[in-house]
C-alpha cells in the first residue's frame, strides 16, 4: 500500500511485535460493515503484511472499537497474547480513554451524564429511553469544557460506561449535539460534515513489558477544530 493511499485509512504511531497504535481517519469503518468499503482491519492486515513481507494470512487483534464516523487513536494487537491481555484490560475497565468533541449549544463548564440508552439494531440507532425500559443499559459520562469560540465548544469527555454511539447520544440529549451529527444532531447540519469526535487519549500496561504506554491524537487541522487549535 502506498503512503498516500494509506494515508487515507490510517496514520502509524507507534508499533512493535505486539502492538500497533494508530490514529484512525474520519469515515473509515473499523471493521466490514454493508457498505463493502475498505475497512480498518484489513488495511492494517495488508500493511503489515507489506511492510514486513509475511506470507500467509497477518494476525491482526481488535480489541476495541470506534464508531465509524469518528477520528483519533486506536490500538490494536498483533499477537494473540497481546490481544488477550489488552482485551482483558478493557473488560476491566484499567484502560484510560478521553475523547474530545466539537459541540453546538451551550454545554456546562462541567457535568456528569447519566441516561439508559436502548440500541435499536435494526436501524443502527441509539435511543435515551426511561429508566425502567426493559432493555435499556445504563450509560454515564464525565465532561468538561476546554474552550468556547464562534457558537461552539469544545469538550473532554471520559467515558464511564462503554455504550455504542454513548457521547453522541448523550450530548445531544443534553442540548449540544455534536457538529457534523447528521444521526444525532438538530437536523441542520450542512453536508460533507466530518463529525466532530475525536478519540484523544489512550493509557494502557504494554501486553509483555508491563510498562505504562500513553499516547494523544493531534487535533485535525480543519473545521472546526482549527478554532481550537491553540487548547492544550
């Protein structure tokens, strides 16, 4: 695969026997989906395969997902022990994740979100349902906001539960949906929109050397994240 080609799907950041960290692009699936587009998996499979010239079919490990339209840092295991380990670390919750979004609204200098959401699977849509649904799981957030500029803000968010489509559900039903949500937004949102959600933060234990590993995205270097190109 060649970088420019490459460089559409992915950037590498770091890599070694275990593990490869990259920073996911916008609008890339992480795995095949009905779509038929190139997926994230089988380009980081092809990647390696070239770049160390394996034959046979590469080991590649999924070990947490990232919702398709969003950006930013992922890990994923090139050995079936670091997959085991750094799956075990996410079950447990010892995995440090923070996002960073661009929201509409006003959203408060600090909050904590709590909703039980109810994933509708037929429609790959999340909804906020009451608290007795029967179906309904429990999701909960922490946020703050960094900076505000021209109508919008930008925010930090961790994550306390692991919903599908959570941030964006919650926020939007907390009043600022996030920019580029044509899903989950106020139903405004002009086209060709890359949602404004950015996985900025990841800390996990290296799968064999124990060691603590952290990385951060960079903030994009378009709209609207460029307004906030100055926040830390």
């Amino acid at each position: 695969m060649e970088n420019n080609e490459r460089e559409s799907y992915f950037s590498p950041v770091y890599e070694d026997n275990h593990l490869l960290v990259i920073e996911k692009k916008p609008n890339v699936p992480v795995q095949e989906d009905a779509s038929g587009d190139p997926d994230l998996l089988n380009v980081l499979k092809e990647y390696i395969k070239v770049k160390y010239n394996k034959p046979g079919n590469v080991f590649m490990g999924l070990v947490h997902r990232l919702d398709r339209p969003a950006a930013g840092i992922m890990v994923f295991a090139r050995t079936s022990k670091g997959a085991s380990r750094l799956s075990d670390q996410f079950r447990k919750k010892t995995v440090d994740k923070t996002y960073r979004a661009v929201v509409t609204g006003n959203p408060p200098d600090e909050a904590v979100l709590v909703d039980h959401l109810w994933k509708d699977s037929s429609r790959n849509v999340v909804s906020v349902v009451p608290e007795t649904h029967k179906e309904g799981k429990r999701a909960e957030l922490r946020m703050k906001t960094l900076a505000r500029n021209s109508g919008l803000a930008l925010i930090e968010i961790e994550l306390i539960t692991g919903r599908s489509h959570q941030i964006r559900v919650q926020c939007s039903h907390a009043g600022f949906p996030l920019w580029g949500d044509y899903k989950y937004g106020d139903g405004n949102q002009p086209q060709n929109r890359n949602l404004a959600l950015l996985s900025f933060g990841l800390g996990f234990d290296h799968p064999t050397q124990k060691e603590r590993m952290n990385f951060s995205a960079r903030m994009p270097d378009e709209t609207p994240w460029k307004i906030f190109k100055t926040t830390g």
